[in-house]
C-alpha cells in the first residue's frame, strides 16, 4: 500500500469522482483507476460503488475510510 494509493482514495472518495481526482491531483483518469484497483486488489475488497461516472464508497470503503454512511467529512483512521 503506497501514500499515493491511500490520497487517490481519500480524494476520490472526497469527490465522488475518479475523473475529477485525478484533475485535482494531477494524474490521467486511468491511473486513478489502477491506484484504487490496486488498493482493492490488496485489501481484498471493492472499497467504491461505480455508478456510471459517479462512484460512492461502499460499506467496506467507509470501514477503511473510518466515516460512518451518513457522516459528510471524512478522514484517515487514526488522523
């Protein structure tokens, strides 16, 4: 798991969107999908929901994320 991977995820989750994380932080739309495939991948888990061009985290991604489904912020466990 890369520092990378977990500021993709924690953006992406942020705003509900691969294509505009991957503005905001600078990488192509591909390489945020294979960052949080990988992470998937690791934690043996789909962490988001991809609904058409929006996605939101799934029970298990809120796990991770340490957010409660009807919390609006979000944050590192342990931050």
């Amino acid at each position: 798991m890369e520092i990378r991977q977990l500021q993709t995820f924690v953006t992406a989750a942020r705003l509900e969107s691969f294509s505009k994380a991957a503005k905001l932080l600078g990488y192509s739309q591909s390489a945020v999908t294979v960052q949080i495939r990988l992470l998937e991948e690791e934690l043996g888990t789909r962490l988001f929901n991809r609904l058409g061009r929006r996605i939101s985290l799934t029970a298990q991604g809120q796990r991770f994320f340490g957010a409660e489904p009807a919390d609006s912020y979000m944050h590192l466990p342990g931050s």
